[in-house]
C-alpha cells in the first residue's frame, strides 16, 4: 500500500513564534494549532475565551478548515472548542482563532505555544434548491434522534 500521499499546498502566513500546525501521525485528519499569547490566560470552570494562533490562511475555493477540539484536552481537562467545528471559510484572511470553553470544575491556564484545537481541512459543495411538495420515502422516513431503539 502506497503510504505517501499527493498534498495540497496552502497559502500561511505565522505571525506566532510558533512551528507551523503540522500532523501528529501519518493518517491524522487533524493538524494541532497553538495558543499565541502575550500572556498565560487563566480559564475559569465554565468561561469562554477567544484564543489567537497568529495563524492567517488562504484556502482554495470549495475547501473548508474546521476547528475541532483536541481529545486529550476534552478529557483529562475538559477544555473544548465551544462552536464546534468552528468553520474558517475560503474567502476569511483574517487570523484563525479558537473559541474555548471549561466545562470543568477547575480552572485552567492556557499557555503561548500549548495545542489548544486542531484543523481539518474538508471539501465541501454549494447546493442549488428544489424545491418539491413530497420526498421519496426510505425505511426510516421521519425517525429521529433515537429512532433506531438501539443501544
């Protein structure tokens, strides 16, 4: 099996003194971005904050970036991205930040350089309506959220 992989290039301009996002493993969807701070920020249980990357990207048309929380950082310290995923869309120039939140009881002290999210970059596609009066029936028609009874 073929291991290497073709890449997109895209535009990035760093303004932090950090390294550029890059991915943990070989077949990591996510890249991890850090902090770019002035100064530690303490979070309080339960506080939101705006948290700068000194990240700038130009992505190509008919992509997305989206800011997902990092797992560790959920679980051993229930810290998350609050509008997760937040959406960076192709034609945004201005500097990529994160929106987190505690959840936990604790606070927490976000540090320059510490991975606070990560960004996957996804295609996407512009639809175009038709609008209709009924739609085709399938086996689950309008069930919803626990529809199935399954475990």
């Amino acid at each position: 099996m073929n291991q290497n992989r073709s890449k997109m290039i895209v535009k990035i301009v760093n303004q932090s003194n950090n390294p550029l996002p890059e991915y943990s493993t070989i077949h990591s969807a996510g890249m991890d971005i850090r902090a770019n701070l002035a100064e530690p920020i303490v979070l309080k249980p339960l506080e939101r904050v705006l948290v700068p990357t000194g990240l700038f990207i130009e992505l190509p048309v008919g992509y997305e970036a989206q800011i997902r929380p990092r797992s560790g950082l959920a679980i051993k310290k229930g810290v998350t991205v609050l509008n997760s995923p937040g959406t960076i869309d192709a034609d945004y120039r201005g500097e990529i930040c994160a929106i987190l939140i505690n959840l936990s009881n604790e606070e927490f002290v976000i540090q320059h350089g510490e991975r606070v999210c990560q960004m996957v970059i996804a295609r996407h596609e512009h639809i175009g309506w038709e609008q209709v009066e009924i739609l085709e029936e399938t086996e689950r028609g309008a069930g919803g959220f626990g529809h199935t009874g399954k475990n």
